[in-house]
C-alpha cells in the first residue's frame, strides 16, 4: 500500500499544533510584557508595596519582580515549542525513511495494519471532537481556578503572582477555543492543507 498520503497528512496536522503553540507562546509572552510595562508606567503595584506599610520578605522579593515573571513564562513556553518541534523533527524523520515509514506509521496510528487514506481522516475527525469536548470541562476548570485564585488573592495580597495566572488561564481558554473552532478556517483552511499535503507527498519521491 502506498502511504505517501497518509504521511504526509499526519505531518501536515502536526505543523498545524506546532504554529498554534508557536503563536499562542509569542502572544501571551507579549501580553504579560505590555501588562507589566503598564502597570510599572502608571504605578499600580505601588498598593501591594504599601499594604500595612510592610515590604515583601528578602527571600520572595526576587520573586515579585518583572525579570523573574519574563524567565519563568519565557522557560515554560521555550520547552513546549521545544517539545513540540523536537516531535515533529522525529515524526518527519522517520516518515522520510523508506525502511521505517511503515513502521511508525502503525505506531502512530496504534494499529497492526497500514491504515487507508480514510482511516487517516477518521482519526483526526474524532481528535477534533475529543478536543472540543475536553473544552467545555476545560471552561469548567478555569472558572473554579479563577474563583480560588479570587480567595487568594484576597488574603494573600503581597502576592502579585495570582493575576499573572489568573490572565494565562483566561488566554489559555481563549486560544484553544481559537485553535478548536476556528484556525482550520480562517489560519489553515483546506487550500492551505492541500497544497502542504502535496508538497510532502512529493518530496517522500526523493528519498
């Protein structure tokens, strides 16, 4: 069975989860950055300085500030493009080895045999469906961890870290509500796919 199609799709859904983590890691990373340069131009963390008229301990002073926020996301962010890259490096990788194309192909798919261009679609229909089931319990999620954050913040108040994760966990919502309902559409729609398809499926002649 010729499974250049089959291949070359797989890759083609991969890229497409490496440019959304890609954009979205890029995104909220700028947002923290304007969010932060705002609140240093108009002083609004000046409260929590003054708060009882006491001063963050040493120990988490280091903590608080913009320059371990900017590390702390930028590493998060930095492994999962890294993750995601270093998975669809291997996948391409071995889908250009003529030896193990097959191979992994069944891995991928978890099947004994090599699964038809229709099977191929069927996954990825049912993956899209899982995901856009998996959204509403994560809306679910976000709200209560938004509500405890809430309560946090109210009796913690030096702790200027609980709206940083208050906002990740709303961008979060809003970017894999993005990615789940409308980047097939209007970032990767079916012209687009069809001709990455095509590319790959040539280039699988040359090797």
């Amino acid at each position: 069975m010729d499974t250049k199609y089959q291949r070359a799709k797989i890759i083609v859904e991969e890229t497409k989860q490496f440019y959304c983590q890609f954009l979205f890691s890029i995104g909220l990373f700028i947002f923290i950055l304007i969010r932060f340069q705002f609140s240093q131009s108009f002083n609004l963390n000046q409260t929590i300085m003054n708060i009882g008229n006491a001063s963050p301990p040493a120990e988490i002073a280091f903590f608080q500030t913009n320059t371990f926020i900017f590390l702390y996301i930028g590493t998060i962010f930095s492994l999962f493009l890294i993750y995601k890259y270093i998975k669809l490096y291997r996948i391409k990788r071995k889908f250009r080895n003529t030896k193990q194309a097959d191979n992994f192909l069944k891995k991928y798919m978890k099947t004994d045999d090599l699964p038809t261009i229709e099977k191929i679609h069927e996954k990825f229909d049912e993956d899209k469906k899982k995901e856009k089931k998996r959204f509403y319990f994560l809306v679910v999620r976000v709200a209560i961890i938004n509500i405890v954050l809430c309560i946090l913040s109210t009796y913690f108040p030096l702790f200027s870290f609980f709206d940083i994760i208050l906002a990740f966990s709303i961008i979060n919502l809003i970017y894999r509500h993005l990615f789940i309902f409308h980047a097939d559409k209007k970032l990767f729609n079916d012209k687009w796919e069809n001709k990455k398809v095509t590319e790959y499926t040539k280039s699988f002649n040359e090797f």
